[in-house]
C-alpha cells in the first residue's frame, strides 16, 4: 500500500475510518489453547471441500460456461418474463436486443477457495453486454426487467443441457428486482460432491454514467405523476419560455443533486408531486452488479497478502451459520463479512504471522468494536480501482441514506445498503460474546462447541417473540418505491415496539418476510405472508417495571406526543420526589409480572397497527404448569411469601436463644422453597398454625423446609466420629425443649434434626459446627456414603451459588422452576435427578460467559435455553462447569478435565457430570443412581419437547403447550 492512502479517495470524500482497534493483547492468549487450535484444524478438514470435489466443480463450471458461450445474438419479446415484467410495471416493454455474456467467472468465495459444507454454492458472474441496454434503463426498473428477461433466456437454454435441467429462481438480498438462477448440476451416479451454481447477471462499469446513481438521484417515477410528466416532457420544446423553464427545473434538480452530495439537504423531506423521490437502494442495487469485478480483485489481493485469510474466512462463515437466527435478508453474510476482512487487511490490522485463531479474534473483534460503523466504514483502494471520472457521494449523504454504512472503496457503492441497525446490533453483540469465548479458552475452558458447533434458532436468541398479522398491502409497486410496503410495514412494526419498550429492549429484531419467484413468465414475484416475527431481547434489571414515566407536565409538545403514542393508558402522576410527569402503570399481580413485556407490546401494536391486525404473544403459556389445582394465580406467591416470613421469625428467635450450651451464631436455608426455585411451595396447615393460602383447600401434608445452624466453636467437641453425632443429638434435644418453653413452638428432636412447627408450616433444623467438616472426612474414609455434614456442606455452598443468581436475574427463579416441573413430569425427579443438578444446569445456562448470546431475561426463554443445553452438551464426553465467579484457574480446569478422562476410562461415568468450584470432581449432585441410559433418555426428551416448543409457538396451536411438553 501507499504511504498515504487518503490520497487515492475522492477530493469529496473525506477520510473517516472506524478508530483502530487498540486492545488486542488478548490475541496472544488465544496462542495459549493448542487444543483449540487443534479443533479449528479439524473443523477446516471437515468443511472445506476435498480435492476431488474441487475437481468436479471446475470440470462443472467449465461445461456451464461452454453452453453459455454457444448462445446466439437475436432480437427476444418479452413474454418469456411476462409475469416478472408485470411485477416491475414494465408490461408494455418492447423487444429485447439479446447478446450472449461477454463473460462467465467464478466470483466470491468459490473463486478463493473458501466453500463451508454443507452448503456449496458456487458464484459464477455472467457479464450481460453494454449492447443490451440503452441510455436511460437505469430508470424505473427497466434495467432490472432486461436483466431478468435476459436470465430467463439463458435458464431455457441451459435446460436443454442435461446436467443444468433442474433450476430454481431466487431472489439476492429477498431484493424482488435482482433475481437470479440457481442450478442444481445432476452429475454421474459415481460422484459424491453435491453442490449448487448461483448464476448472477453482472455489467460493466461503463454500462451506466455513476453520476446518476448518488444517493440523491430519483431514478423511480411517482406513480401519481408518471404519466403526467411523461407527456409534459415529450410536448414541452427546448427552447422559448417553456423550455427556459425546463432549463430552470433542470438546472434546480443538478442543484439539489450537488446540495445532496455535500451533505446539504435532508432526504426524508418529501419533494413535490411531479419530482422524483431520492431512490438509494434501487441506485445500489445497480451499483452492486457494476462493482463486481472490484469486489472480487480486492477479495483475491487480500487473501494473496495472507494466504491464511481463506480458512479464516470459512471460520467466519461457519461461526455465523450458527449464530445468525434464520439467516435473514437484513443480516450480514458471508460477502459483507469477507469485505470487512479485506478492510483490516487494508488498515494492516491482520498480517501473515497471525494463525486462524488470531485473524478470527481479530475479525471478530471489530465487528464487536461499536466505533467501526457508527460514522460509517469506507475502504480504500488502489488507483486502478479507485480512480472515477465522477465525483463520489459525501460521507454524510450515506450516512443520510442508508441505516447501515459500509462504502467499498470506489466510493459509490454501499455494500450495506440492506443491512438494518438492529441486524448490526445483533452481530456486534454476538461477536463480542464470541471474542471473550475465544479469550476464555486460554484459561482452559472449552468453548470451540459454542462458537462452532451450537446452533441457535430465534427461540434461544430472544426473550420475548410475537407472531404479528398484518393486512397484505394492495400491491408490491416495485416500479414506484424504492422500498416496497411490505417492509416499510416492517419497518414501522419495529419503530412501535421499540417506543413502547424503552429502556427494557436490549434489540428488537423484525425478521424480514421473503418473498419469492418460481416462475418469471407464469407467476412473477410471490408476496411474502402476512405474519411477521418479532423478536426482543431484555434488560433483566428493567423488564419487570410496571410503570414508565414520561415528560414533565409543563413540557406540553413532549407530553402531547407521549398521550397521542400511549392513548388512554397516558395519565399524570406526582411521583414521590414530587415531579408531576405523564406516566403509564400496567397492573398486574406477582404471578404476572413475567409478562408485562408482552402486555405492553400486544397494547402498542393493537392502538398503531391497521384494522385487521392481531398479536400473538407466549410469555404466558406455560403458567398453568406452576398452578395447584383449585387455587387462585397467585396463590404460590402468597404462600412463598409467608413461608419466607415464618423462615425469618424463626431464625431471629433461634439467634436470640441464650440458655443454650452453644450459641446458633447464624442460619442458612437449605430447600428449594427458600432460593424461590420449587415448582410448588408449602401451603399454610391449620394444624401448623397456618390458615388457608387462597385456596379454600387443607393440604393432606407438610414438606418440610429445611434449615442449617451454624454453632459457635468449641474445643470440647468429641474426636469419635460416633460421639460427635451423639453430641450433637443432644443439643438438638436441648434446642428443642428450649423452643417449646421460650416460644411455645412445637419442636421434635431426632438424631439428625429437629423439626419445628410454626406460622402454619414444617421446618426443619440442622446443626453445624466448626468440627462438622473434620469428621465428615473420617466417615467417608469409613464409608462408601457421604455423611450427613458433608451433604450439609455441599448443600449450603450450593444454595449460597444459586441463591445469589436469582437475585441477579429476576426471570431465573420462575425457569428453574419450569425445569425442575418437566424433570418431574417426566418421571426423573429425586433419586434420579436431584433438584440441585436441575438448578445448576440452570445455572449455566444463564451464565453471560456461556454462549455466544446473552442471557435469558424471560423465564420462557430460560426454560428454553435449559432444553437446548440439556440436549446440545456432550455429556459423555466432557464435564459441565458452573462457574458463577470465574474463579477457576487453568489449572483447575484442567485437574476437571484429568478427573473426568479418569472416571470414563473406569467406567464411573453415570449420570450429569456437574462440576463448580467447590466440587471439581463433579460427583454431589448428577453422579446420582441415574444410569447412563437413563441420562441419554433425558437427553432426548430435552431435544424433542424443544422441537414441541419450536413448532407449537409459531403455528398457535389449539391445544394446550402445557398438556403436550409435561406429559
């Protein structure tokens, strides 16, 4: 590259680049993981295609390329596209000069060498000839239906080739103006590659003058004024008073063009009747076939500078695969991805040296980095590429123009021109998940199947999804609008749902609907449907509020907006530090909370959307399964409530004991109930001392709430491990007898615990003492069980661990409590499964450092993330670790990895392997009398009650989710 090169940009196009990255010291840990580094070596084997096929392809796009060559020059009417045609409002179209393409090349990553199984789809460009066009088709759509009608000629030509007969249409970007022919090559029984052609029309720079393709151009016709000015132009002279005029509104429009370039002038402001609107999309989706060559020799000098940037690029490939929800057409792909690589080349932030590993980290981390695109990214490129006889557009006119800016390096054309803000959000966000991945393999950990091998679906990306029908607009009028309805439809869906959510969405994400084209001549373009999927994530901190507060009182213009978005739901309020602002409170109970989100979007959309429209939302829809029978919707609330309330009296009133021969110094739940992650608390028993907990209803028995004490020290323990239980039995008995006299509790005392009556429920009390840990030691040395103090132990450190996360998450208590529901459904709670191992693999699915996607903030989707690591982790081959604190040194996790390979080569692997901090060797809690047949069943049903979620919330069905995945 040049010492300077800003100087090969246009004098108009000022050097703003994203700020370099500057933290990439952690690319040299990421040198620390050779076994990384051995599993990326491993994945390149298995997705890059083999020599042979590799043969096959070139032997395949030679014979495409020879028929193509054989075409004949002619004049072609336009029925062979008709219904395509009519789409573009081009059915009046005349006779099409047929040339045959001045060139076929292979373009993309099958020009590099840089394919992903499974799926090989070879680019092959096929150059329409200059002589094809006349001057003025870049104008309303009549380049795009001569290049469609001159496709649809080479498709029936190539049908009559055996080997291309099988053909699909479709559509780049879901772009209903740019189709293009996939080719499906029927090959020889013995052959095993299987792989598809794109074949995509392209022209030459010089085919249209750039100029009239800037951002500011009109090149759309409105249709209300379409024919008006087509006869106004045709009758009007070029010379005497009218053609002055002419001359004036000519002379106007060069102005705006040049205001516009400048960065003068405001595109959203809507021009008169007669004037062509700005059009900038359709302009780049000429500009996009004109650039193609460029693309293409940047692409190749890249990876010629760094050879390792092909297998770098197919890492990238597969990582977004698995990390882009459903593909979608506002996303970013392979192409842009591959571009932005060819940026940092250029910056000289990749180089030779650095292996796959580091060049994707790199990669990865300018996505991350939120400075890259939020001026905009411009490349630069040589003086053979970069030089134009025009001037190019402004920085500021496309940043005024497009969402996402992304210019290549001839200055014109926005690579980004499709790609949405919240697209760009989502992947900024998904590639620094993936980066601290990456870091946190050189500390041991195994995250390659999360980066590479996980896949994710909207259900396990979003917190929230509302299925939205919307009435179908009238027509597409791709002829008139440089953005069809559909998503202008779109497009205000996602402006009404992220108002109404405010500070609690994180995203939203509207999945663009696709439409389609099976046939040019007989069905043209197919509308999409007229549901659209919404999709939201959370602040877990903030989507439980119930209230929203908006403008002062005094601010009367923001007031009026915020009553005209919230309607009657508006109201004024004096909040406690006596401000006196709209406001907008949603009432709803305890038991409701976890749905406020959706009430706020069904309410939103139901006040904005047209007549006709309807919203499916899902957050409640397995509430039923946490409901006794016969009981209100917050009964379970009521009665958590009070047995949190009992569990405190009592604890206070044990503290304050003083004729006790060992003081209880403090307390530590130990149940379910207390961490709020049951599926169903204790009622109150009038027998207790309770009344009835909203349910009219006596419970036939009490589940004991289980409680530790922790005793203050003592020398005078005894050193038998026999005695020490005795001692400790009789100060149960004291404590007992101490309880009935002082508060007249009724307390019963065994040798293990002693359990208490009180405010209508049964808990249970352990002691502990400072001795506790020593002679659990010795009985283990005695006995193949673990002791009572020992389970104690484990017990506690585990509900100071989960305890601390339902604080953190608000939406963790109800999922847990979902999951250990569908545990015991489905016959594997208790003995088999504990509710501990439940909660832990709970625990690792809302771990942030987890995945390449945040944690869940509904309970819904912590349910669903549980189902999906459940049934995705390789259990019998490799430990899961809950790691709340990142505490974990390499080492440690490595003596994990030795302890697990030791007990598989035993043969004493049975169940969950759950290993944390405090037990590395993973054998308190999964290594239960689950066999691992057993654990292969649950594994299972994780993996099709997630495929019943999947089905079941799109489709609506009309039977109940509950009865279908809890039974």
């Amino acid at each position: 590259m040049a010492d300077n090169p800003a100087s090969r940009l246009p004098a108009t196009a000022a050097v703003a680049h994203a700020p370099p990255v500057t933290s990439l010291h952690p690319v040299d840990r990421a040198m620390e993981s050779p076994l990384l580094q051995l599993e990326v070596d491993a994945l390149l084997s298995e997705t890059s295609p083999l020599p042979e096929e590799v043969a096959v392809f070139e032997g395949v796009v030679e014979r495409l390329k020879q028929a193509l060559l054989q075409l004949k020059s002619g004049q072609v009417g336009p029925e062979q596209a008709e219904a395509y045609l009519d789409s573009l409002g081009l059915s009046g179209m005349g006779s099409f000069p047929f040339h045959p393409p001045t060139g076929v090349t292979i373009t993309g990553s099958s020009a590099q060498q840089s394919l992903a199984k499974p799926n090989l789809v070879i680019d092959v460009a096929v150059t329409i000839p200059k002589a094809c066009f006349y001057e003025k088709d870049h104008l309303d759509c009549k380049y795009h239906g001569k290049r469609a009608l001159w496709l649809t000629i080479v498709a029936g030509h190539l049908k009559k080739h055996a080997v291309f007969k099988q053909q699909e249409w479709l559509l780049l970007n879901n772009d209903a103006r740019k189709p293009a022919l996939l080719l499906k090559p029927l090959l020889n029984s013995g052959s095993s590659a299987t792989f598809s052609i794109r074949l995509i029309p392209t022209i030459t720079q010089d085919t249209f003058p750039l100029a009239k393709h800037t951002p500011h151009r009109g090149n759309l016709r409105p249709a209300t004024a379409a024919a008006r000015s087509a006869t106004a132009a045709a009758a009007v002279p070029a010379s005497g008073v009218k053609g002055q005029k002419k001359r004036k509104r000519a002379d106007a429009d060069a102005d705006a063009d040049q205001a516009f370039i400048q960065g003068k002038c405001d595109v959203t402001v809507e021009p008169r009747a007669a004037v062509r609107l700005p059009t900038p999309h359709y302009n780049t989706s000429i500009l996009a076939d004109m650039m193609v060559d460029d693309h293409q020799q940047a692409l190749q000098s890249a990876i010629d500078a760094i050879p390792k940037l092909c297998e770098t690029l197919v890492l990238l490939k597969v990582w977004m695969r698995k990390h882009d929800p459903s593909n979608l057409a506002d996303g970013f792909g392979g192409f842009l991805v591959s571009m932005f690589a060819v940026h940092l080349v250029q910056q000289n932030r990749l180089n030779h040296a650095m292996s796959h590993v580091q060049l994707l980290r790199t990669i990865l981390h300018g996505l991350a980095d939120p400075r890259t695109f939020s001026q905009g990214l411009f490349m630069q490129w040589g003086e053979s590429q970069g030089s134009r006889a025009a001037t190019a557009p402004s920085q500021q006119a496309m940043r005024k123009a497009f969402e996402v800016v992304f210019v290549d390096g001839s200055g014109w054309c926005n690579l980004a021109a499709h790609v949405s803000r919240s697209a760009l959000k989502q992947l900024q966000g998904c590639a620094k998940r993936s980066v601290s991945l990456l870091d946190r393999a050189a500390a041991g950990q195994h995250t390659f199947d999360p980066l590479f091998l996980t896949k994710q679906s909207p259900l396990t990306t979003y917190d929230y999804l509302f299925h939205v029908s919307i009435p179908q607009p009238q027509a597409a009028q791709l002829q008139t609008q440089d953005v069809p309805r559909w998503v202008q439809a779109e497009k205000k869906l996602l402006g009404i749902v992220k108002q109404a959510l405010g500070p609690r969405a994180v995203l939203v994400r509207v999945h663009q609907r696709r439409h389609s084209m099976s046939s040019p001549k007989k069905v043209g373009i197919t509308p999409p449907g007229n549901t659209i999927l919404v999709g939201v994530q959370v602040d877990p901190a903030a989507a439980l509020q119930i209230r929203d507060m908006g403008p002062p009182a005094d601010d009367v213009q923001a007031a009026a907006k915020f009553r005209q978005f919230w309607g009657d739901k508006a109201e004024l309020r004096r909040f406690q530090d006596g401000n006196i602002a709209e406001a907008v409170v949603w009432e709803c109970g305890p038991a409701e909370r976890h749905s406020v989100v959706d009430r706020i979007v069904t309410y939103a959309l139901g006040r904005h959307l047209p007549a006709g429209s309807a919203v499916s939302r899902h957050a409640d829809c397995l509430d039923s399964v946490l409901q006794s029978k016969h009981a209100e919707a917050n009964a379970q609330i009521q009665a958590s409530r009070q047995l949190d309330a009992a569990v405190d009296r009592l604890s206070k009133q044990i503290r304050g004991l003083t004729n006790l021969t060992l003081k209880v110094v403090s307390t530590q739940p130990l149940s379910s109930t207390s961490r709020h992650t049951a599926p169903f608390y204790p009622l109150p028993h009038p027998l207790a001392g309770g009344g009835p907990a909203g349910t009219g209803r006596i419970p036939r028995c009490l589940e004991a709430t289980e409680l530790m004490l922790q005793l203050e020290g003592s020398g005078k323990w005894a050193d038998d491990p026999e005695a020490f239980r005795k001692m400790k039995a009789a100060l149960g008995v004291q404590l007992a007898q101490v309880l009935e006299t002082s508060f007249g509790l009724d307390a019963e005392a065994s040798e293990d615990y002693v359990d208490v009556l009180t405010d209508g429920f049964a808990i249970r009390l352990f002691l502990f003492s400072n001795r506790d840990e020593v002679m659990a030691a010795r009985a283990d040395k005695e006995s193949n069980q673990p002791s009572v103090s020992k389970v104690l132990s484990q017990r506690a450190q585990h509900h100071g661990l989960v305890s601390g996360l339902t604080g953190q998450n608000a939406a963790f208590s109800m999922a847990a409590r979902l999951a250990v529901r569908w545990v015991a459904a489905h016959m594997m709670a208790g003995t088999h499964l504990p509710v501990e191992a439940v909660e832990l693999i709970m625990t690792a699915a809302f771990l942030p450092a987890s995945a390449a996607v945040p944690p869940p903030g509904s309970p819904l989707a912590g349910f669903v993330r549980f189902l999906h690591l459940l049934s995705q982790h390789p259990w019998g081959d490799r430990p899961l670790v809950v790691d709340t604190s990142a505490e974990l040194t390499p080492a440690q996790h490595k003596d994990i990895d030795r302890r697990f390979d030791a007990a598989k080569a035993k043969g004493q692997l049975r169940g969950f392997t759950i290993c944390t901090p405090t037990d590395l060797g993973g054998s308190a809690w999964g290594q239960s009398s689950m066999s691992a047949g057993m654990r292969q069943r649950l594994v299972k049903l994780a993996g099709r009650s997630l495929q019943v979620l999947q089905v079941y919330l799109p489709a609506q069905c009309s039977e109940p989710l509950s009865a279908t995945l809890m039974h």
